[in-house]
C-alpha cells in the first residue's frame, strides 16, 4: 500500500499565490496540505514545514510545487531531505523531471536557488 501525500506551499510575501500551490497539490492527491505564507526561503522558520515534515511516516511522500518552495540553497535543502528519508518518506514535486534530477541536484551544491 502506498502512503500518503503531504503537501507544503510556501509565499515569500502575503500577496503571493498561496492558493494556487494548494490547489495543485490538493489535485495531485495531497488530502493534507500544510502552507507558509509571507515566508522567505533564506529564513529558517517555517513552521508549517516543520509540521508537514512531523506528519510523515514509513512510505510517505512530501510533495511541492517546486524545489524552491523547500530551500534556497543545497545545503538546507540536503538536510531537509536527510531529515525525510530518516523518516522512511520521500520528497517528490510536481515536476517530474525535476524530482528524478532530485537526487543529482543534492550531490552538487551550487548557486542559491530562485525565488
């Protein structure tokens, strides 16, 4: 048996599309949707992805719109993984070809990600 989708959305700013990244996940499949909305992907307070992260268990899956959503920066975004797959659940997003270069990407740090 498959387990569950937990979606996160993030917005930098309250005028940011909050609702569209929820929309998508919730049509992905994702029944529980946790969002941080006015949130910079350089702070490190994000509390409802601290929350999605908590709810996951063996075969689940955390799933984004995209990359950016999670990190700015490898290093912050390979302990995120780190901290999903100790749980026994993966990260996937939307994008297809950009969760299968998910893996690739962790193993090269590079720039900043964009907003």
């Amino acid at each position: 048996m498959a387990g569950k989708l937990v979606g996160y959305a993030r917005t930098a700013s309250t005028d940011g599309d909050i609702n569209g990244q929820i929309d998508q996940l919730r049509a992905a499949g994702c029944q529980i949707v946790h969002s941080d909305e006015g949130v910079s992907g350089l702070s490190t307070e994000h509390s409802a992805l601290a929350d999605a992260i908590a709810e996951l268990g063996v075969g689940d899956t955390l799933l984004v719109c995209d990359l950016a959503r999670l990190s700015r920066d490898a290093a912050s975004l390979q302990l995120l993984a780190n901290d999903v797959k100790a749980k026994g659940a993966a990260v996937r997003t939307l994008d297809d070809e950009q969760s299968g270069n998910l893996d690739r990407f962790l193993a090269t740090p590079g720039p900043a990600m964009p907003q």
